[in-house]
C-alpha cells in the first residue's frame, strides 16, 4: 500500500515514464515485500526550473533528467531493506535507460489509520465495533 508520488522534468517520452513506472514498482515488490496488485503511482510532470535538483549535492552528479521519488507506506521496514530499496529502484531505472544519478528517492513512514483506501473507511484500522 505504498503511494509512490514520482516527479519528473517535463516532455520524457512516455515510454521513459511507463518504464521509470514499472522499474519503481517492481524494486518494492522486490525489496519490501509489496504485493503486485498493490500499485499506486502518481506522476507528476515539471516545467523547466520547477524541478530544481542541486546538481552536486552529497557528491552525486545529477543531471537535467533529475527526479524525485517520494514513497508513502507503513512504518517497519528495517533500515536493509530500504537500501536495498534504494538500490534496486537505482538498478532498475538503469536497465529503463535513466541515469543511477538521476534518482533522489525520498521515503515517508505512518501507521495504519493513516490510510483510507476509498467510501470514508481506514480500512487498515478499522473502527472497533461496540455492543
């Protein structure tokens, strides 16, 4: 049940973006155990200088197709798993033809109740049922 928000700069072919897409969501099922069904993507594509990318920072060389991936789910993945997730989205968009470099990735952790899958239910939390 992550939600997987993924910015990128604007005019990627669309098969760049299906591609960067699928590289994402096959690294979490991978790595932290996410079913295949449970897919949730929101692209979100920026004009030039609205994506802005330190072009060095922390020693990377991240380039004019920089990009964001920022990944909602539930807390208790162990810190391994989530390099490992970093790691494979990397590999992954690599083998899609976009630069290792070029991926910032950026995870957000909650709880249960923090989720409503649709109708006004937390599905996840469900309210306690009173006799």
């Amino acid at each position: 049940m992550p939600l997987v928000r993924i910015h990128i700069p604007q005019g990627w072919p669309e098969a760049r973006i299906a591609a960067f897409g699928d590289a994402i969501h096959d690294a979490l099922i991978e790595t932290v155990d996410v079913p295949p069904e449970d897919r949730f993507q929101v692209i979100a594509e920026h004009a030039p200088h609205r994506l802005i990318m330190d072009p060095a920072y922390f020693g990377v060389d991240r380039g004019p197709g920089a990009s964001v991936v920022h990944i909602t789910f539930r807390r208790g993945r162990s810190d391994e798993k989530k390099r490992a997730l970093y790691d494979a989205i990397a590999r992954r968009a690599k083998a899609a033809g976009i630069r290792a470099q070029d991926v910032m990735v950026v995870l957000q952790e909650n709880a249960a109740i923090d989720w409503s899958f649709g109708a006004g239910v937390a599905q996840m939390s469900p309210a306690e049922v009173v006799a």
